[in-house]
C-alpha cells in the first residue's frame, strides 16, 4: 500500500468509487491507481480491496481530482469509468440512513451516485419487481437489500439501475464502514 505525505495528508481523506472496474475485461491494478494518485499531487494514498476504492486526500476539489482520475484511467487503461466522490461523513450518512433491516452486511448495499435521479426515473424503476429484495433511493445514494445476496438477486437489478438514468457503483455495507475507517484514520 503507498502512501503520500504532505501538507494535507494530516487531514481526512476523500474516497473515491470507481464505477465498474475489474469486472467485464475493465483491469485497473490498484498499484497503478495509487501510482496515478500520487502523481496527481495526492497526499494520504491507498486503496481498498480491487474493485475501485480509492482513499486519498487529493490537491485541491475532490470533484476536479476525480475527473483528472477519470482521464488519466481512459489515456493509460482504454476505457471510461465514471468516479464517485463521498467524503467520510457522507458516507457514515449512508450508512446510518440505510432503510432496511440488516440480515446480513454483505447482502445489503449503497450505490453511491453522483447526482440524484429524476422522480420520473425512480418512477419508472419501482415498475419492477424484486420480489422480496428491496431498494430505496435517499438523495445520491441507491439503497439495497438482497435477500440471498447480490449474486442471486430475486429483482432485475439492472433494469432497476437503468431506469434510474444516473452512473451508480455498489458496495456492501462492511465495505463502506471499511472505508469510513481508512479515510478517517
């Protein structure tokens, strides 16, 4: 794992939620992310796990770095994905708003958005049925519980995530508190 020092490196890092990487051919090493991350200028850099978890304190807007990242990802790597940014407050949000009773951490989820999606657009999700798993949408963030877990959904979650009309990546419950953890450490 690198790390960074610097002037910022003392203060909370901000995560950033790759969307969709390691997964359908889309390879990014996470040696290579942090690597990117700190050339960037960002201080405090390491990742969680392989599935896009960045932990950093970038220089500057969280936002603007996030863009660089997605640049810097499609000229070295050859393909786009988007990056959500929450900082650890935001995500302790999420975690205390999650709606549902928690049968198992690794079967409930957030799906971090960058933006809200439309009334109409959940509208048109809740036309699905899913059976006895259940999802609810607070602000940017897409809440799930499966019911036997996301690799037996009984719901069409990705019509669900389609219809919503907003970029969205998923992580359970025990990875977003880890990730509080390591932003805030």
């Amino acid at each position: 794992m690198a790390t960074s020092s610097g002037p910022d490196a003392d203060r909370d890092a901000t995560v950033f939620l790759f969307r969709a990487v390691n997964v359908g051919g889309a390879t990014l090493p996470m040696a290579d992310l942090r690597a990117w991350a700190s050339e960037l200028g960002a201080a405090a850099v390491r990742t969680h796990i392989a599935s896009g978890n960045l932990i950093a304190v970038p220089p500057g807007d969280p936002e603007a770095f996030a863009r660089r990242l997605e640049q810097v990802v499609q000229e070295r790597r050859g393909f786009f994905r988007e990056v959500i940014v929450r900082d650890p407050d935001e995500l302790r949000g999420a975690l205390d708003d999650h709606p549902f009773e928690v049968r198992e951490r690794k079967f409930s989820y957030v799906g971090f958005m960058p933006a809200a999606p439309s009334a109409a657009a959940i509208e048109k999700a809740r036309g699905y049925p899913t059976g006895d798993d259940r999802w609810e949408v607070i602000g940017r963030d897409l809440h799930i519980r499966f019911t036997d877990g996301a690799g037996r959904p009984e719901m069409k979650t990705d019509s669900v995530l389609r219809s919503l009309a907003v970029p969205c990546t998923m992580r359970n419950l025990s990875t977003v508190a880890a990730l509080i953890d390591k932003a805030t450490a």
